[in-house]
C-alpha cells in the first residue's frame, strides 16, 4: 500500500540585519532554528548590517533587491526578518517585492514566534493563550487599515492551524473577542490559584524550572520526576506548563514545574498573554535556572532569562543554577559549586546521562526541609 508523498515544507528566505552593532551570526542560527520549528525549510539566509532600519522598509532598497533576487531563485512562500517589523514596513515589503516579480508573505520575528506558539499549545489554556496574543497582534495591524484578517495563518503561510480561521473582522469584533478570552483566561487562573493554595498551605516547596528554550529543561524535568513530559530538540517543544509532585526524603515534598522556555526579545504580548502559566513562577519558593553550559551564547541566555522573570515579576524569586548538558563539553565534570558561605552557587549536571542528579535531588530536599522548618516556626 503506497503512502501519499509528505507536503513540501514552505520554502524560507531568512533576512537577519544586525542594527548598529554587530552582533555575529549566533543569532542568525538561532532565527533559523525558530523557522525550522515552525515546519518551514531557510532556503538561503540573507546577513547584513544597518546603522537604523529604513523607516519603508527595514532593510533598504538594496537589500530588498537582494531579497527578491533570493526570493526568486529559490522559488520562496515567505520572507522572514529576524528583528520586529511595523505594519507599514511588511506591507511596503510585500508591494515592493510583488512589483518586482516576487509575490511573498513577509513575516517577523514576532508572527514566527506566535505561529509557532499556535501550532504547539495543548492545553485549553494554552490555546486561549496564543488567540489572545495573536488577536491583539493583528490589531496593531488593524490600525494601519488592514481590515482583512487573511494574514491570520498558521505554519508560514498555510492556512488553518490551531484556533485560526480565514474571518473578516473589524477592530470592535477583535476588541470583543479579546474581552472574552481574557475572561476565560482569567476563571482558569482563578482555578489554579485555589489548587496553588493547597499546596502551599501544605508545606510543600514550590519548584519552577526556567531558561531559556531548548535548554533541557524538559528532560531535566523527567529525570527528577520520572515523568514523561514531550522532549524534543526543538525551540519552544514545551508550551504548556506541567506540575508534579515529588517526595525526596522525610519532610523534604516539593511540586516541580517545567515552564515554557524564554528566548531573547520574546514578543511582549506573549509575555503578557502568558502571565497566568508563568504564575508557576512568580508564585514559587525556588527558580531551577537550566543553563546550556554548551551554549557559546549561555552569558547572553542567561541575561534574556532574567530580562523577562523581571518583567514578569519574579526577578525577586531565589534562584539556583543548574548548569545543563555537560556530556557536550569535553572535560566537563558533575559538581556543587559553593562560595565561602558553603552557599551553592551553581550545580553541574547532565539531565541526558543523569550525571550529577543525584546531587541536585539532595539540594532540593536539603531546601524542601528548610522551607519544612520554616513553615513549622511560622505555625507555632
């Protein structure tokens, strides 16, 4: 019996300009990898350097050139900037490259990531979270005139997709329909809020994974869990946030959270329309900071992870990091670093071989008995 030949995926052109200074090709990689997680295929990746973008087009008339040579050559469905584009400037883009011969969908960095969104959440939550933030997306885009919402697609330029339909809606309607969401959002918050308070009024130490994406938390998760959370070497594999209990020794119960992972200029309306999951954060007692030690960008990761826990609220939150992935640095062994005050600073592991587990297992009952402690002096 023969199958049906798979669908070709859209085929990309990746534009990545780095805006005064320069900043080196890790993030084109990364801007690549985001493409590759949304389904699509970067058929060529376009670099340059500006000192500010082009207030029509972002890139300039002759990097539009270029874009619309490679757009051609390599029969393209879509452009994609890795930086955030105004509505003018994607649509002067689109006008611009179909007089020139190339008919494209332009896209930025913040519709990549919300397309992405769309195609991974699960959850009812999840998905009512991604309508939000896509609606109130495209109504920036409503303001500019943009009274189609046919650009509402999901999977670079396919239709359909999780919560999208081929509508035609004015700013009001969108305006209603983002009032409804948030009410929804707002009741299932509610909800976890009364199961949060269980357990915190049962001494249970509250344990949220954060980092950036793809950083191994999700494995990670398991191995202290036991759980099977879906891993997958993909940005943003995790988007729904799971919670587990787990018993690590007398008085020592703590309830782990693995949390969508972050990502350097992670769309504010994202941030926003997420705000009830990352609660997990805001709300707990510990922040497991997974670090990819491998990462030649880890500093910079670590800097984006903390850029949005503040925005968020939980800047205040007491972290321990956890340097992951060690099995891919050479030389590199299991360790507790601690400073003077016996503190730990930070935990060497790798949640794929399970080096160094053990160890960080024992400073989470180690904190779980002191929160235990804690809650006893309180009480008395």
């Amino acid at each position: 019996m023969s199958h049906p030949p798979k669908p070709e995926r859209p085929r990309a052109i990746l534009v990545s300009l780095d805006i005064g200074k320069a900043r080196g090709a890790e993030r084109a990689e990364e801007a690549a990898r985001l493409i590759e997680s949304a389904g699509g295929a970067v058929m060529a990746t376009l670099r340059g350097r500006r000192d500010r973008p082009d207030a029509k087009t972002f890139a300039g008339s002759g990097k539009v050139d270029e874009i619309r040579i490679a757009a051609q050559e390599h029969d393209a469905e879509v452009v994609i900037f890795d930086q955030a584009l105004s509505p003018a400037q994607v649509r002067n883009l689109e006008v611009a490259l179909k007089e020139a011969g190339a008919e494209v969908r332009v896209m930025d960095r913040t519709e990549l990531i919300l397309d992405i969104f769309a195609q991974r959440a699960q959850s009812h939550e999840g998905k009512l979270q991604v309508e939000l933030a896509r609606l109130e997306h495209l109504s920036t885009r409503l303001v500019r005139g943009w009274t189609h919402l046919e650009r509402q697609r999901g999977g670079l330029g396919k239709t359909g997709g999780p919560g999208e339909k081929q509508i035609e809606l004015d700013r009001r309607l969108i305006g209603e329909r983002v009032k409804k969401v948030k009410e929804r959002i707002r009741k299932m918050a509610k909800s976890r809020d009364t199961q949060r308070s269980g357990r915190m009024r049962s001494g249970v130490l509250r344990v949220a994974l954060v980092g950036y994406t793809n950083a191994g938390k999700s494995t990670l998760f398991n191995r202290i869990t036991g759980a099977e959370v879906l891993v997958a070497n993909q940005l943003f594999a995790t988007l729904d946030t799971t919670t587990r209990r787990v018993y690590l020794g007398e008085d020592a119960n703590i309830a782990i959270s693995d949390t969508v992972g972050f990502i350097r200029d992670l769309p504010h309306s994202l941030v926003a329309a997420f705000r009830a999951t990352l609660e997990e954060t805001i709300q707990a007692d510990l922040l497991l900071h997974v670090v990819d030690v491998a990462s030649p960008e880890r500093d910079e990761q670590i800097a984006a992870v903390n850029t949005v826990l503040a925005e968020i609220g939980a800047a205040s939150v007491p972290q321990l990091l956890v340097f992951n992935q060690i099995d891919r640095v050479p030389g590199l062994a299991p360790e507790v670093v601690r400073d003077a005050c016996d503190k730990i600073l930070n935990i060497k592991v790798s949640a794929f071989t399970g080096a160094g587990i053990e160890a960080l297992r024992e400073a989470l009952a180690d904190a779980a008995r002191e929160a235990h402690r804690g809650s006893l002096a309180t009480a008395a």
